[in-house]
C-alpha cells in the first residue's frame, strides 16, 4: 500500500512508514555503492534527524524497502508487457544493442557475436543451521538447517532456476556419444593437455568440494564483450562444475536458435559465436562430449581462453584457444567477467548472511542498475577506446613490415606456416616415443643391477672377512646377503623381460655406444621434468600475484602489461623475496641443463621471470632435438608474431566496431521512437501507464546525448578515414520484425544549445569541443540531413 508518497513498515497496522524518497535514495546509494546496507544507511537517518539509534528500525525500514521494490517490479514488468518485451528470453535476446541489434547493413563478420563466463565464489550466503535457530525460523526436516520461510522469489529473467542447472550435471547424460571435432591437433590437446592440473576450478576434487557453512558458494555469469549481463546462476554447496557453464550456454543458444525459428531462418546462422572461458580447452571438450554438441555445432560455438587466463595454459592450448590466435576476435581479451566481478565483490558483505530471498535481490538490482545507468552508458565510451587502439596499433604496421622485411619474411604466410611448424614440434613432444620409453627402463634396470650388484659384493666381503670372536654379526650378516641375492635376481629377471622387448642379443655395459644413448634420454627426462617443476611454481606465484596490476589491466586490458620492463621488474622483485622455491627450481634445472648434450642453455633470474609471462616454457623443451635456431623458436621472431596477430586483430577490431556504431545508432533511434510511439498511444487510455513509459524512456534516453558526442569525436581521432567510414555513423535498418515499423529516420545529432558543467572536468564526454571538432561535425550533420531529405 502506497499513500502520500511513504511506504509502511507493515502490510495492515502502519505505525512507521519511509518516504518514497528517502527508499529511493538508499536504492540509488546501495546500487553504486553495495557496500552500503541498512544499517548505516538508518544510523546516518537518525543523526540526520536527532534522534538515538534503534535496531529495530533496520528491520521496519527492510519491510518497506521490499515493498518498494517490489512495486519497481511489478511497474517494470508491466513497461515490459506493453512494450511486447514480457517474454522469458526477451532480455538475454536484446541485452546489449552493439552485440544483438542486428542490421541489414551488418557486414559478415567471422566472430558473430563474443562473450565471456566464469565463476566467482565471493558472493557466498552462509546457510542458517540449528544452532543459530530461533522461534521464527522453520527447520528443515532431518537436515539440522533452519531458514527463515519465504516464499517470495527474486532473481526474475537474470537468475537460471536451479532445476534449469541441475538438468545438466553429468551423471544425467553420462552415455551420451562423444562429438568429436574433424581437428587431430585439437584433439590431440584434448587427450594429452595438462591444464586441468594447473586450474582448481577445472579438477573434480576441489569442483566436489562444498564448505558445510555456505549454501550457495557464488554465482555463474554468462555476460557480453560490452559487459551486459545474460544470465545469472547459484553455485549451490559446491566449486564451479560443468553444469554451470552448459546450463548458461544451453538456455542462451536455445533461446538464439528459437529466436531464429520464428523469424524462419532454419539455416545455420553466419559467423561464429565466440565463448571466452578461463578453462575454455576443458569447458570445449565437455561441451563436445555432452547433450549439447549438436546445439553448439549448429549455433557454430567457438571455444576461447582470455588474455590473462591464457598465460597459464599450455603452449599447444594457446595455439588452439587463445583469443590472441582466434580469426575474427579482434583486438577483444576475454576477461569481461573479470572486470565485472571485481565491481560485483563489493556485494559480498551484504550478501554474506542475508537470506535466500534478499541475497537474489540485492545481486538482481545491482545487475539491472549497473547494466542500465552503467555499461549502457559507457558503450560509447567502449567503442571509441577499442577504435582508438585499433588505430593506434594499426599505426604500428610500417614498422611491422620493416621488421618483418629484416627477419627475412617475405610473405605472412610465412607466419602462418610456422605456427604449423610449432603445433607440429609441441605435438612430437608430448610424449616419450615407446622406444625410447624401453630404452629408458631398460637402461635405469641395468644401473640398478650394477648398483646392487656393488652391494652384494659387499655384502660377500663382509661375510667372508667376518672373524670369530668378535661381536656376533652372523645373521645380520647373512641377512644383508640374502637380501641383495633377492633384489639382484628381481632385477636381472626385468632385465631379461627387457632385453626381449629391445631385441637386445648382447647386453649394454657403461661406455658403450648404446649405454650413452640411453643416459641422454634419460637425464633430457629429467630435465623436462625440471622444466616441468619450475613452470608450474610459476604459474602459481604468477597468479598469486595477480592482484599487483587490476587498475593496468581493467582498465588498459589490451595493453602487454605482464611484459612492460617496470612490471616484470616490480614482479621479480617479489617472487624473488617470496619464493625460495622458484630459486630452488632454477638452479636444479641449470644443473640438468649442464649435463645435457650439447649443454643447454643456463637460466638466470630476470629470464625465469620473462618466460613465465611470455609463454616460452615449451619453447625450451628442446630434449631430442635442437629448435632454439629454428625461426618460430627465436625471439626476435616470436615478438614480430605477436605483433602480426595484434596487426590483424586491429583491423578485425575495426571491421566490428563499426557495425556496433551502427548498430547502438541505429538503437538509440528506433528506441526513442518506438517509446515516444507507444506513449502517445496509451495517454488517452492509461495515462498512469503511459507515465511510466516516459520515465522509461527518460532513464534509457539520458545518455543518448553523451553517446553521440563520443561516437562523433572518433571522427578526430588521428587515422580515421572519414570518406571510407562515414557510412557507419548513419542509422541502420532493423533486421528485427517490430511493431512499429513507420519510424521516422533521423540523422545522429547532439544539440548545440545546451549549456555544459563547467565543474565536468571529464575528458571522456568531451565537453569542450575545439573549433576544428565544431566545424567536423556541422559538416556531417549537413551531409546527414541532405542524405536523408533525398
């Protein structure tokens, strides 16, 4: 019940109720910043007001705070209903305008469409057990927990429904047939790749591990290149399993693939959908080997691991799914859910002991708030930032091409054909040829025998040189030659079997040619082995460390900040003070590396540090043959490959920028007018519904300004071709069926008359336009208008 504009604190007596305004203000201050709960909020009311603290008014002000928002609900609900956007998949359909608003003027694009998942285990909700208990909370039959009852749901059509998830755990499509792709070397990544040993969420002891105090253990985010949420899910008393993932891929392909049914296309759709995933390497094989391969080929379902992620895979898996390498992704890093969860972390103190119901609530609001008075805001900001270091990087291609020029590259196919070369030694590496694996066994049995021979011999001298009279050693000794006689016939009886497997008709002795060989192999097992060792503590220290650069990274994703000298010096200096161990390492593997023939090269402190962050681990293993001169292994060239792919992203970046200019133009308009259309039609009849239409379309429209003024200031950027992409700063035509299909084309104008805070010291908004910008953009609204008059 809502009278003069204050929300009571109880649905029939109403001793205490809280303006609307102050409800308001608290949903607001809670949405930017979720640290803030109530109590602080109700303290600072009370000092406000003069008046002493009482706990019980956080309860009374939560009571009317819930019916506050659930009359935002309800109002959004019915905005959505008459707006033809009440459907269950309307919102993961049309999330992000730059991603979803498809155009008829779209150029093809490789990569359709880009998005990220992930888990994150900070928004926990301990769950209430008996000892905590009260006479308000219910307990659960023979589970020792208690709740409070609350049938009240949230989450609404961001939130999968448990049941939804749990359709897809494993043990419900166990003999499902494995799909597996026509792609050897994916395949054979799949079968020999180790990066489930190097990821915790990706092993089954700790994804069936559940802490006993927390029921959900966080949430599941499938979420768009632009940082649009679609679709939410509770980890529930357990890690990140596989459910999670193919529960969020399945309901958004399914409801793609229906979308795409009623429209009547029943062709494949063009382009891939890219998923960028912290294990996308496993995630792809489980997908392949689930109910949902044949969705996910026809949806043409592209696996990828992110840019920071991707440091701790293994070379082979970089060459398959690391987005740097993917055709199509441009200049995109994959690491959206990253950034979106180190906003989201701050709800975790609100969440941490709220209530099944409250806990949704809170997560719901922040993700409708933030989707829509933040990442929608920032769009604009989003595409002139990614167009701006698309140019830049592109500005480096000269120099590129001199580099190339003097490593002897004449062709970029030439690059191409050494990652082949490269995918091709990885995979003769990944295992010990059986030969050589015999040759190995059979050489450590015949050291073995020679160094149990030695015993026994002395354990004969000692026997026989035994003298009577002294202390009595007779069994013992006995003992120990009885003991080596058994060890040296189990010894000689693996040295037969071997010497049968081998062919070998005379058997090897120290310094003979085959002895040699074999020690080689051997210690180049070793040396792997160490090689093996000390990637691994640098990987783990690596990410432990992680924490050292999040403003360089969210901020500046794209940049090589792991490789920058001040970085990789700050790092050193910490791995060095920390980790004994990463020193250890070091020197054993430099101690191999001395004994291999031809000696290998030594390794010192800075190298370690450097490798680690640029991958080159497998490059070293050079055990059977020496790569170190071949062109893809020097690393000259290997920086002038990384170079040409970030080249070749550039432009790919720009290819899709430009259709998401279009696309959040073409948006902007249509939205507008659509809005304006429906408004007018519903104040004759529904005035109070037509009012909240407008303040519907007053929330979307207060950064279409903004968005213009960014969009229009790519025309100065330096590089920008005016005559070639002009074409894009026009609105699009739909390619959507809508109801209101009359709209009026408009040109993207920002109004000149309008005063500026001279207080905004912003540079994004660009609020103090120089003469030259001013007259850029008299000049393309002249040309808009004339275009659209003919």
């Amino acid at each position: 019940m809502v009278r003069a504009g204050v929300f009571p604190s109880s649905p029939l007596r109403h001793h205490h109720a809280f303006s609307t305004r102050t409800l308001h203000l608290f949903h607001d201050l809670f949405c930017r910043c979720p640290r803030l709960s109530i109590q602080p909020f109700i303290k600072s009311l009370c000092d406000v007001q003069g008046l002493p603290f009482k706990p019980y008014l956080m309860q009374q002000f939560s009571s009317a705070y819930d019916a506050y928002l659930e009359v935002k609900s309800r109002i959004r609900k019915l905005v959505a209903q008459t707006l033809g956007r009440d459907s269950p998949t309307w919102r993961i359909l049309h999330a992000c305008p730059c991603c979803q608003n498809e155009l008829v003027e779209d150029d093809p694009l490789e990569i359709r469409m880009m998005v990220a998942m992930d888990g994150n285990d900070s928004l926990k909700r301990v769950e209430r057990r008996k000892d905590a208990a009260d006479d308000s909370l219910a307990e659960v039959a023979g589970s020792g927990v208690v709740e409070r009852t609350d049938p009240r749901q949230a989450g609404g059509d961001y939130f999968l429904s448990r049941v939804s998830v749990d359709e897809w755990a494993e043990e419900n499509w166990k003999n499902v047939p494995v799909s597996v792709p026509q792609d050897s070397f994916r395949d054979w990544v799949w079968k020999t790749g180790r990066c489930e040993e190097k990821w915790h969420n990706a092993s089954d002891t700790n994804t069936g591990k559940s802490w006993a105090k927390f029921d959900e253990n966080g949430i599941f985010l499938l979420i768009c290149r632009h940082g649009l949420v679609l679709s939410l899910s509770d980890m529930v008393k357990s890690g990140e399993k596989a459910k999670y993932s193919l529960a969020a891929m399945y309901h958004f392909l399914e409801a793609e693939r229906q979308h795409r049914v009623s429209n009547g296309e029943e062709a494949p759709p063009k382009g891939k959908l890219c998923f960028s995933y912290d294990i996308g390497c496993t995630n792809s094989k489980t997908v392949h080997r689930s109910p949902l391969a044949s969705l996910a080929r026809y949806m043409g379902y592209l696996p990828a691991v992110g840019t920071m992620h991707g440091y701790a895979h293994e070379r082979a898996c970089q060459l398959n799914f690391l987005l740097l390498y993917q055709s199509g992704a441009g200049l995109e890093d994959g690491e959206t859910s990253e950034q979106y969860f180190s906003k989201s972390n701050s709800l975790a103190s609100a969440t941490r002991h709220a209530s099944v119901f409250h806990r949704r609530q809170m997560i719901t609001e922040y993700a409708y708030h933030t989707d829509n008075f933040e990442t929608y805001g920032n769009l604009s900001k989003f595409l002139r930032n990614h167009y701006n270091q698309a140019l830049e990087i592109l500005g480096t291609a000269p120099s590129l091409r001199i580099r190339m020029h003097e490593a002897g590259i004449r062709d970029a196919r030439v690059i191409f054909q050494w990652m082949k070369e490269e995918a091709a030694y990885l995979q003769n590496l990944s295992r010990e040829p059986p030969s050589e694996t015999l040759q190995m066994e059979y050489y450590g049995k015949l050291v073995a025998l020679k160094e149990c021979q030695a015993v026994l011999k002395d354990a004969r001298h000692a026997w026989l040189s035994y003298r009577p009279g002294e202390h009595d050693q007779t069994l013992a000794l006995e003992r120990a030659q009885r003991h080596a006689q058994e060890n040296e016939r189990k010894i000689l009886a693996d040295v037969h079997a071997l010497e049968m497997k081998l062919d070998v008709r005379v058997r090897w002795t120290e310094g003979s040619k085959q002895w040699e060989e074999a020690g080689s192999l051997v210690t180049g097992a070793k040396y792997r082995r160490a090689l093996d060792k000390l990637e691994g503590l640098l990987v783990s220290r690596i990410f432990e460390l992680s924490s050292f650069a999040p403003f360089t990274y969210y901020y500046y994703p794209l940049a090589d900040v792991f490789t920058g000298y001040k970085m990789r010096k700050h790092l050193a200096s910490a791995l060095k003070k920390r980790s004994k161990s990463i020193q250890s390492a070091i020197i054993e593997y430099n101690t191999i590396a001395n004994k291999m023939k031809p000696k290998r090269r030594q390794v010192d402190w800075e190298e370690v540090v450097e490798y680690a962050f640029l991958s080159e681990f497998d490059i070293l293993r050079d055990t059977r043959e020496d790569i170190r001169e071949r062109p893809w292994a020097v690393p000259a060239n290997r920086v002038i490959i990384t170079q040409f792919f970030k080249v070749i992203g550039a432009e790919d970046e720009l290819s899709r920028v430009h259709q998401e200019i279009r696309r959040l133009i073409t948006y902007m308009q249509r939205e507008k007018d659509e809005l304006i259309t429906r408004e007018q039609e519903l104040i004759p009849t529904n005035p109070m519904l037509a009012l909240q239409v407008r303040n519907f379309r007053r929330e979307r429209g207060r950064f279409h300004e903004v968005h213009k003024k960014r969009l229009l200031s790519i025309t100065k950027l330096p590089g920008f071709d005016w005559s070639t992409n002009s074409k894009y700063f026009f609105p699009g035509t739909p390619l959507e069926k809508s109801n209101y299909t009359n709209l009026v084309a408009e040109a993207l104008t920002a109004d000149r008359g309008v005063e500026e805070d001279s207080n905004n010291t912003d540079n994004d908004d660009d609020e103090e336009e120089d003469e030259e910008l001013v007259n850029r953009i008299d000049a393309f609204l002249s040309v808009a208008t004339d275009v659209l008059e003919a």
